[in-house]
C-alpha cells in the first residue's frame, strides 16, 4: 500500500465511523468529520504530540475542537488512536444518555476532550487561553518542560462568531506563535453556502490582526503537512485555510449543506462505501488500519518518554513546583497568611470599597500564590486586578502575571477558561458586573465544564453613581445565580471579600463570580473568627436583642443599610436580626438544621439587595418584604439614588414596622 493509499484509509476510518455513528443515533454532524478526515489524519498522524495511554501529560499538544458539532471527528480519533476512554461501544452509543460520546464534546467525559465545545467560537477563544498559559508556563519552567503546540480546528461558524474577533486579536498581539487555527474552509453552514451571509477575507482579516495565513487544499496530505509545517515554524499565530468539501465522500449529499447535519441514510452510506472503496462492516475497523493508527499514536507518545526524562533530571525544587501546579493544589501557606490578614483587617477595620478589599485580599494571595494570573478588560483601574506582584504580560515576553485583555470581556472569559483548562495558572480578571452579559457565554461554559475561572465583577449596583443605567446592574445577580455550579460572592466588607477570594480558589471544580462595590463600605466584621463564615453562604452578623421580630437578610453594600435598619428597629422595641448572605449558593450546600436556623422564625423577614428581588424569596418567603430594584437605574450620585430607589434603612424600617403593626 502506497503512503497515500494508507492515509486514504486511515482518513476513511475516521468518515465510516461518523457516517455509521450518526446513522445509529439517527442524529449528529457527519459532513464535517468526513470533511476533515484528511486533516486530522495529517495532525494525528505526523504532527500532534499525544499519549491516549498518558492522556493528562502536561506537555502534550493542546487540540481544540472549535467545531464542536463535529464531535464525531474527535471520537473517532479517540478510539483509533486508542485512549481508553473511548471503545467502539461508546462509538456505538454515541449521543445517548449516559455514553461518554455526547452530542458536543464535554470537557471531562473523556480523557482527550481538552474542552467542552459546541458553542461555535468558544473553542477558538479557549485556545488563546491555552497557548497563553503555555508560554507562561515555559517562561517560568524552560523549554524542557514545557514547550508545546495548540492546535484548533474551527469552522466558518466559529469565525463568524463575534468572539472569534476577540480571540484572534488578542493572540495577534499577543504574538502567541504556537497556536495554529486550521480552518475548515467549505464554504457550507446549516442554511446553505456561506455566502448567503458572509463574504469576509478571513485571510487578510487574521493578517490585520498579525497572524501568518498559509492556505491549502484540505484534502491533500501534502499540502496539509507542509502548511502545518510552515506554521509551527512561524514566528506569529497561523491560521491555515484548508479548502474542503464537506461530507466528502458522500457521493450525492458532499459538498451541501445536507450534510451538515443530518444522517445520510442507509443509500447515501452504501453508495460512500462503494465510492470510496470500504467495504468494513460498521464500527469495523480493518486490522491493518486500526494498527496503522495504533502505530501512529504510539510514534507520538514517543517524545513523552523523552519529557519524562528531562523532568526527572530537572531541579528537585523546580520539578515539585510544577508538578504542584500542574495538579492544580494550592501551595501551603495561604490560609495561615488569610488568617493573619484578617487578624490584621480586625484592628485595623478598614473603609474601603469591596473592589478595593478585593485588590487588598490579592495582594496577600498574589505574594503566596505565584500561579494566579491577573488581568482586566480595560478597566484594571476600576476592577483594582492588579497587584504589586502582577506586572504585564507583553508580547513575546511572558515571564508576569498580568493580562491587559482589552475590551473583550467574551475573548476574556473563553481565553481564561483555556487558560484554566491547560492547567498550571489560575486566571482571574475583571470587568463591570454589568457588563457580564458581554462574558456570559464563556462564564456559562466554566460552570459547565467544572472549572477554577474567577471573574471579578466590579461596580456591582447603582452604588456606581453617576454613569447611569447603562452601567448599573440590576439583574445580573440573579442572572448569574441562575447558573448551576457558579459560585456568586458579593461581599459586604474587607474581612468578608478575603474570605470570598480564599473560597473561590478552594474550590477547583466551581468557577466563581464576585461582585464588588464602588462605593467604600464600613469593615463590619469587627472581631476576628478563624472561621471562614462566608463558606456557609449566608450567617447571623447580628443577633437580636430578644426573641427576633424581624430578620434582615442582605449582601455586599446593603448589609451595612441591615445594620442600620436593625438598630432603628430595636431602639424601637423590635428585636432584629441581621444575616449576611455573601452566596446563595453555599448557604443551600448546608444542613437542613443550618438553613432553618439562618432562615429564623422571626414573623418579619426582610430582604435588602440593590438588585431585583429573583431568588430572595428564599430567604423572606413571597410575602417577605423586599427592598431593592424595580426597574433599570438613573444616572446621578450614590446618595440621590439610594435615596431616590426607596433603598434605605429608613425603608426598610418602616415596612418592617408596618408590618409588625399588622401581626
Ligand atoms: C453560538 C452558536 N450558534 C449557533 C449554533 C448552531 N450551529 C451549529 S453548527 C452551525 C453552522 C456552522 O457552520 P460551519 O462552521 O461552516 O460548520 P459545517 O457546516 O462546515 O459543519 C450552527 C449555526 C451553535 N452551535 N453555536
């Protein structure tokens, strides 16, 4: 057999197992695997860095399915080159409930889905993020260590997608020379040929932004691997145009967007098993080609034999550093330097805005932690993310701990999550909370997946004065609460933001968002308590003087409008308690004895959060009292607006004194 011969039925391999797999399920994308066989094969083959047997080896190439609809070109891969994790009865069971081959690539199915993708665009933005934290990597442990590639597979979708622009800009100035985006260029998408709503020069759109753009015939081996090995020799990121027929090899639907994503059905299948010269039954792979792939991975797993033995010879400290890094466990010390910190916060009772406890507690992490890695979205002077440790990431010098994104909160998020993802750096980075919408996607994914992202969200209410609606959150609290597994603090004073920032980086498998003030807030935590009170989500700050007749729960800024209010209510005889609520989330991991016990039986509950009132009726009952926001806010000072919204303790006392007079 001829190599070409060979590569032909290792490609082949790849479509019959699409084909086949989304004929079973009677659902899925078969046009693009078949497209990108040749591709894939060339990369898998020749060029990618890989062990299935060592499938978290941290040197590995990163590969990026952008494309996440074409989950069957990885699964094929998967199970060809023999990871584990895939068998050819999850082939067989692809897309069905519990089955590892799900409908898009889920991050954590299987060892070898470097990220969840599906959401087209997300998976070029994470790669930014995992060639960026590859390169920080290397600057601190050397090319022995670390020193390897990331390479996407994207379609027109993922470039058609705004982040797309975000993400490619970024690592154009960022100059991040090892990653390479092949895009899959055939000019299909689900309503038909592209140019029903596209006719950008993608080429030159990347050369503006300082990409190398090398273009090829995607189903010419040759071509492909020539392409490929102009880009890794580059001295900028590369995208490779690689021109493809979608569903090639199909012999009436290829090159349509019948293919995109739809079976083919049973005729369609046998005559691509004529025209391309396979005569396997389905989920058969012929001997020879199983092994030809085999063999492949086994020559790509040969340079982690070499890794393995640098990092046995490498500095004992430095190689313990890495591995620590690599597994994602903080170093020691950080709760003992918390602890001392807010000893130091107690007596010193600091009146700062949470963005500026926030910036505070970092400054501590940032000294213990070397592996946070800080940034903003342009506003690093508002979001206070930069500490004295975090000096800028530049371009081709990526020894610091700071990333001016610029503003691209969506390029942001995705490329911190790959930055998570890739391992050895824990990212965080800020914008306006209520510009969280612009992230929301990426921040969604990160709760997904499982992942230690942190998103620091600044100007958290109409507390932030006088830039007006536009700029004010509302709902973006309980937006974000609304995502399952993303952990939402909004501290209500120093002592409370560092207990915040040590609970979002203990928790690996949760991304978390904070939500920190403008305004400067009064150091409410007066006493020291070794315990971290913010894990329990929500905890009594404030007894009451006697039975309760009230309770107050609040967060962030308006625990301290609780306090007031309490003090009015007991001077007038009601006894009140207040309970500070940092995470709704936390507060519902607790025991149900906990929970009764915070939630009270005091007959007026009262709930204060310049936010909509979504989800606090938890806490108050639907006919507890809330005092927050009804609609969008206004332009002016902190005072007016306050004011002006009814979201005072004056408020909250008369109501809760209205409604006492009812009882
Ligand atoms: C953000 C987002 N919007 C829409 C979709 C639905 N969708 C899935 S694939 C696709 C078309 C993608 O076209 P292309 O990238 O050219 O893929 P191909 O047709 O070549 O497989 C769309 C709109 C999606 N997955 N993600």
């Amino acid at each position: 057999m001829s190599n070409r011969e060979k590569h032909d039925r290792m490609a082949n391999a790849i479509r019959f197992l699409s084909m086949d797999a989304v004929e079973k399920a009677n659902s899925g994308h078969p046009g693009l695997p078949m497209g990108c066989a040749d591709i894939a094969t060339v990369l898998f083959t020749r060029f990618l860095k890989y062990d299935p047997k060592n499938p978290h080896w941290p040197d590995r190439d990163r590969f990026v399915l952008s494309a996440g609809h074409g989950s069957m070109l990885l699964y094929s891969l998967l199970y060809l080159t023999g990871y584990e994790d895939i068998t050819i009865d999850q082939i067989k069971n692809f897309r069905q409930l519990g089955s590892r081959t799900a409908g898009h690539p889920e991050y954590g199915h299987a060892a070898g889905i470097e990220t969840t993708t599906g959401p087209l665009g997300q998976g070029l933005g994470n790669s930014v993020g995992m060639a960026l934290a590859e390169r920080i990597l290397n600057a601190k442990f050397g090319d022995d260590l670390v020193d390897h590639y990331t390479y996407v597979l994207a379609g027109d979708g993922c470039l058609m997608e705004g982040i797309s622009q975000e993400a490619l800009a970024l690592a154009g100035h960022l100059q991040l020379n090892k990653l390479i985006v092949i895009w899959d260029h055939n000019n299909i998408s689900i309503d038909g040929p592209v140019s029903l709503a596209d006719n950008t020069d993608q080429l030159a759109r990347f050369a503006a932004s300082g990409w190398n753009t090398l273009a090829c015939d995607g189903h010419d081996p040759d071509q492909i691997a020539d392409a490929l090995e102009r880009a890794r020799g580059s001295n900028r990121p590369t995208l490779i145009a690689a021109k493809t027929t979608i569903g090639f090899g199909a012999p009436t639907k290829a090159g349509t967007n019948k293919v995109h994503g739809s079976p083919l059905g049973a005729a369609e299948i046998a005559a691509a098993r004529q025209t391309l010269g396979w005569d396997a039954a389905p989920f058969e792979i012929p001997s020879d080609i199983l092994d030809a792939w085999r063999v492949a991975a086994l020559n790509a797993s040969k340079k982690r034999a070499s890794w393995e033995k640098r990092l046995a010879v490498a500095d004992a400290e430095l190689r313990a550093e890495f591995e620590r890094r690599m597994r994602g466990e903080l170093p020691g010390g950080l709760d003992a330097a918390i602890a001392d910190y807010k000893k130091k916060l107690a007596v010193d009772k600091p009146k700062v805005a949470t963005r500026k406890s926030s910036e505070m507690a970092l400054e501590v992490i940032n000294g213990i932690v070397p592996e946070t890695i800080g940034g903003s979205a342009d506003l690093t002077g508002s979001n206070n993310t930069k500490t004295s440790q975090t000096k800028e990431i530049a371009p081709g010098d990526y020894g610091n701990r700071y990333v001016h994104y610029g503003i691209r909160e969506h390029g942001m998020a995705a490329a911190m999550n790959g930055m998570t993802l890739h391992g050895g750096v824990i990212p965080y980075g800020g914008t306006f909370l209520c510009f969280s919408d612009y992230a929301r996607p990426a921040m969604r994914l990160a709760s997904l997946m499982g992942i230690r992202t942190i998103f620091v969200m600044t100007h958290d209410s109409i507390g932030l004065g006088e830039d007006g609606p536009t700029h004010q959150p509302v709902e973006h609290l309980a937006a974000l609460r609304a995502i399952p597994n993303h952990t939402v603090f909004r501290p209500a004073d120093a002592t409370e933001a560092a207990e915040c920032w040590q609970l979002a980086l203990e928790t690996p498998k949760t991304p978390s968002t904070l939500a920190l003030t403008r305004q400067n807030l009064p150091a409410l935590r007066t006493e020291y308590t070794e315990e971290n009170l913010c894990r329990y989500g929500a905890y009594e700050l404030a007894k009451a003087d006697g039975k309760a007749a009230v309770t107050i729960f609040a967060s962030g800024s308006e625990v301290e409008i609780a306090l007031a209010a309490r003090a009015t209510l007991q001077a007038h005889g009601h006894p009140t308690r207040v309970v500070s609520v940092p995470a709704f989330e936390l507060f519902e991991q607790q025991s149900a004895g906990y929970k009764a016990a915070i939630l009270g039986d005091a007959p007026v509950k009262v709930a204060i959060e310049a936010g909509i009132r979504l989800g606090w009726d938890r806490f108050i009952g639907t006919d507890g009292i809330f005092i927050g926001m009804t609609g969008f806010g206004a332009s002016g000072t902190i005072e007016q607006l306050y004011a002006h919204f009814g979201i005072t303790a004056e408020a909250a006392a008369k109501a809760a004194e209205a409604r006492l007079a009812k009882q």
